[in-house]
C-alpha cells in the first residue's frame, strides 16, 4: 500500500519541481541581467519575455525604469543649467567685485542678514584690520570706536530698510589725523 502513494508523490513532486523552476527561471535572467547593468553602470530597462504574473511584474518593472531614466535625465539636464548660472553668478561677482575694489573709498557691503559680506582693501587699511578678520566678526571685534559700532549695528538690525540718511564722521585711533565718513 505505501508503495503506491509513494509513487503518485514522487511523480507529483519530480512534476512540481520541473514547473517551478519553468516559472523561476524568468526571474533568474532578470537577476542576472539587472545584476550585469549595476555592474556596468549602465541603466535600461530589462527585456525578458514571461507569462503570466511575472509578465505584467516585468512590463511594471520596465516602466518604473523607464520613468527612473527620464527623472535622471531630467536631473543631469537641470544640473548642467545650475552649473552654468553659478559660473555666471561668480563671474559677475567678481566684476563687482573688482570694481568695489578699485573705488577710492572704503567700502563696506550688508547681506540681507546684516552681516559685512564684502569689505575692500581701503577699509582695511583704514580700520588696521585685514578683511578676512572683518567678514568673519562681529562689529565689536574688529572696532572699537562707539559711534562706529553704534551707526553699524543700526544698519545691521535695519538691512532692508533705505539707506541712512545720517553720515557719521570719525577720525580711528591709529590715524588721528585722517577723517573717516561713514
């Protein structure tokens, strides 16, 4: 008796083993294919023919790649515009930037923050204090005439209100003989 169930289960398990893997072998070649494009860095869709649900598995995975490459290349696309606007931004910056430096006054300049982002060479001289030291600190440490701190640190606390109409004029501690107007 137990010969003959044995046999219709071997049958039935030999019959089961061979149609699972008939239906996992699609599944294998898009492994191995999607394994050979990580490897090559190359991103496409993966072209295999199946039936059944893992067809409609595959067509939705092709189309989920498919919509993948077009946001990648939407991207490079948008990368290489922002790329070419910063060069562009530079480049006018430093024309400005050029001709703040070759004006015969010190100048300072206020980001909307209120915070000195750009100082030439004369206010260096002026003040006795490099530039770097002045677009890194506060007011307060890099001058310590009161009148000066006080009339920027209103400009500061105001960056987007007009112009002062005031002008302050001072003369700094280590050139008493020169008038500085701010």
């Amino acid at each position: 008796f137990i010969a003959s169930v044995s046999l219709p289960i071997f049958i039935i398990t030999a019959l089961f083993l061979f149609m699972l893997k008939k239906e996992i072998q699609p599944l294998r070649v898009a492994s191995q294919q999607i394994k050979d494009l990580v490897d090559d860095e190359n991103f496409q869709k993966v072209q295999i023919s199946a039936n059944g649900e893992l067809s409609d598995f595959l067509e939705k995975f092709n189309n989920f790649v498919g919509l993948a490459q077009n946001r990648i290349s939407e991207l490079e696309s948008n990368k290489s515009d922002l790329v070419a606007s910063s060069k562009l931004l530079t480049y006018r910056q430093s024309k400005i930037e050029s001709v703040l430096q070759a004006l015969p006054e010190a100048v300072l300049v206020f980001d909307e923050a209120g915070k000195v982002s750009f100082a030439n060479s004369k206010v260096s001289t002026l003040t006795n204090v490099s530039v770097p030291t002045i677009l890194e600190n506060e007011i307060t440490n890099w001058t310590t005439d009161e009148a000066v701190i006080k009339f920027l640190v209103r400009i500061k606390n105001n960056p987007l209100s007009s112009y002062p109409t005031e002008k302050l004029e001072y003369s700094p501690e280590h050139f008493p003989e020169k008038r500085i107007a701010l």
